[in-house]
C-alpha cells in the first residue's frame, strides 16, 4: 500500500480557535470534538485535513513549510481572508505567477495565488 498524506498539522497555542480561522478560510467546519489542546478541520473529507496541536513553546523564526492556495477571485479571497483575521506580510509577481503571503493569527505563512 503507498503511502497517504492525512494531515497537514499545524503546532499552537490555542487549537480551536486556529481550527476556526482555518476553517473560515476554507468555507468548511471545525469537527466535532474540538479543544483548545486539539483540533481538525475536514477530517472527514477526500484529501489531507488540518490538524491542530497546542504545544508550549512559541513559533520562532519563519516557517519551513508552508501552504500555496490559488483562485480565481483572488483580490475579493485575498480581502476575505484578511478580515478573518489574517495579516497581509508581502504581494510578488515572479516565475510567472502572482500571490500574496499572508500569516494565520499565530503568525504561520501562507501563500493565496491569483489564477490567470
């Protein structure tokens, strides 16, 4: 059997309230069960969910890995996600593709590109 992705696991302080600006981001839920020790969102879906884990220690440093999302509203998805509370950090227009980094509110990087 080859291997599957299951999680994309984010460490936090507060794993219910992150699972919930997540889910506000992908227009889904938080699944039943959540805490502010751990949380998912879209287990029950076809791909990978997010997984949520509070952890003592502070991020530190910029992440390593980070999520690429793309669409085709960019500028309206881009506004929506900073009114759910997350920071606009840079806009590039290299490689051929455009996209915004934006953090989540525990400071973690992602990338939003616009489908040309």
């Amino acid at each position: 059997m080859p291997i599957t992705l299951e999680h994309v696991t984010f460490d936090c302080t507060d794993a219910a309230a992150l699972a919930g600006f997540w889910a506000q981001v992908l227009e889904s839920s938080v699944d039943d069960g959540a805490n502010e020790f751990f949380a998912t969102v879209d287990k029950e879906a076809d791909g990978p969910a997010l997984m949520f884990i509070q952890v003592p220690e502070e991020r530190a440093g910029k992440n390593r890995l980070h999520i690429d999302f793309a669409s085709t509203d960019w500028a309206a998805q881009v506004d929506r996600i900073v009114g759910l509370g997350a920071k606009r950090v840079g806009e590039y227009d290299e490689y051929g593709a455009h996209w915004v980094t934006l953090a989540d509110p525990e400071g973690n990087l992602f990338d939003l590109a616009e489908v040309r």
